[in-house]
C-alpha cells in the first residue's frame, strides 16, 4: 500500500467550498470510492482540504511512524549500511 504521502502526490482533485456546502456526504462517498482527496477552493484560493476517514488515518499512522525514535534509528542504520538494492531486486524480493 503506497504511503499517504505518495496517495496525496497523485490523488488530489478540486472543489469549491459552494459544491461542499451543497453536498459534504456526497463528497466523502466519491473519495472513499475513489481514494482522492479535495483541495476546498473559495475564490479560486485554497482554504481547507476534505479527505476520507481512511486517508485520514493513513495520514496520522504515517506521522506516528514518522515521529517514532526507534523507526528513525532504524533508517540511519540502514543509510550507513554499504548493501544497495536495485528496483528489480526490490521488486522480486516483494514479489512485484
């Protein structure tokens, strides 16, 4: 499953802040279904975002991994580690 990151660089759609007014449900429903999200436009400027619930919480547990001591220490070992990895061993060892 990509991070919420790589979903958020990919799956963002428009709307106005009339069309959330008009239908907030409706909305939810089509980005559950669809795995966007909604930049909430007012004046064509940018005001808010409208995501799903399940966006939502791949956002925080991503944050939380993020934010963990141990996951960092982690990620600096494995970057002084002298072992590379092409994208096809990658792949294969995923079985992609």
């Amino acid at each position: 499953m990509p991070s919420i990151f790589h979903r958020f660089n990919r799956d963002e759609d428009f709307t106005s802040i009339q069309e959330v007014q008009a239908g907030v449900t409706r909305l939810l429903d089509r980005a559950n279904r669809s795995g966007t999200y909604y930049r909430v436009l007012k004046n064509n400027k940018p005001v808010g975002v409208l995501l799903s619930n399940d966006a939502w919480e791949d956002f925080l547990e991503d944050m939380e991994a993020l934010a963990s001591q141990q996951y960092k220490k982690t990620i600096a070992v494995a970057r002084k580690q002298k072992k590379r990895y092409t994208i096809e061993q990658v792949k294969k060892h995923l079985g992609l």
